[in-house]
C-alpha cells in the first residue's frame, strides 16, 4: 500500500523554476534508489536524475548544470529543482523509488501518478 505522491509542476516561462516534490507513505520499511522520469508528448519515458540512499546522483546530459535532485530520508521525499528551463523540457515528471515494505521482504519499483510541467516560450 506504498504510495508516492507529487507536487509542485506548473506553468513557467522560458529561463524560470520549479521545485517538484515526492512524497512515499504507507508501510515501508526502507528506501533505496529514488529518482526522477519524464514522458514529453509523442515520446517515450525517459530517465532525468537518479539519488542513491546515500546520497550519490546522477543525471541525464540534457539537464546537467540545470536541474538538482536530492531528498529528505526523514520526511521519505524526493526533489527535482529545475531551473533555466527550456520549452524542451515540457512533459509529465514521474517520481520513482525502490522500496522494501517490510523487514526482511523484497524491494519493490514504485511510481507517483505524474505532474505535468509546461515551459512557455
């Protein structure tokens, strides 16, 4: 019954910031990898950052410099900070983590429902 909720898309110009948030609740027992997808219309999901449980990231080359992941293991929430955004960057924002419910159990891929943010140019 984990589940990962988001916040913070929205309409922005050109050269402007978002913050996305992600918070998982339910039964869990420990997070490992979370991370960040998109889907722009007409194309496929494809992968935007990643942060380790310990804290180690990684990031796609079209947003290097421009977007910062990190998270917050006390509240079991990730970020994305965006900023120069660019028309390109339109599309759903997912939120993703591997989560392991239960003492004991297996880690399980979970995923938010989706925010869409829009870059106007």
């Amino acid at each position: 019954q984990v589940r990962l909720v988001e916040s913070g898309g929205g309409l922005v110009q050109a050269g402007g910031s978002l913050r996305l948030s992600c918070a998982a609740s339910g039964t869990i027992f420990r997070i490992n990898t979370m991370g960040w997808h998109r889907q722009a219309p007409g194309k496929q999901r494809e992968l935007v950052a990643t942060i380790t449980s310990g804290g180690s990231t990684d990031y796609s080359d079209s947003v290097k410099g421009r977007f910062t992941i990190s998270r917050d293991n006390a509240k079991s929430t990730v970020y994305l900070q965006m900023n120069s955004l660019k028309p390109e960057d339109t599309a759903v924002y997912y939120c993703n983590a591997d989560i392991r419910p239960v003492v004991g159990g297996r880690y399980f891929d979970y995923w938010g429902q989706g925010t869409q943010v829009t870059v106007s140019s």
